[in-house]
C-alpha cells in the first residue's frame, strides 16, 4: 500500500502483475480494478484505460461478507 509491503496472511500466492506507472483519471472516468492476483488474469482498468461514469451500471442487493452481516438491501 503506497509503495509499503502489506502483510496479507489470508491469500495463498504473491501478486503475479506487475506495478504500472502513474496516471491521470479524467474527470467523469473512473478506474476500474478486478482483483485477480495472477499474471494477465484480470481485465481492468490496467487493460483497457478508465471507462466512462455512464457506463458503470448495476445495483447492490445483498451484503455476503463478513457473514455475520449477510442480509438484503
């Protein structure tokens, strides 16, 4: 985080993809992240560039984690 090693004790294997440089967001763009820690696994922002906000679609119906808070929205 912020350039310092962070101890994740819960995930089985190092992240596989490498760092990439600083950028600039657009205003009215988001960057997107997936969280797929092996090579080239995840298709993002880090793929394919910001997207625009119109086109972030979708809705939440239900908290699943931690499951003591599993409930409908």
């Amino acid at each position: 985080m912020n350039g310092k090693i962070v101890n994740e004790p819960y995930i089985d294997t190092e992240i596989e993809d490498p760092d990439f440089a600083a950028l600039t967001v657009e205003s009215g763009n988001y960057f997107v992240m997936g969280d797929n820690r092996h090579a080239s696994a995840s298709k993002d922002s880090r793929y394919f560039g910001s997207i625009p906000q119109d086109m972030i679609v979708g809705r939440a119906d239900y908290i699943w984690w931690p499951l003591s808070k599993l409930k409908g929205l």
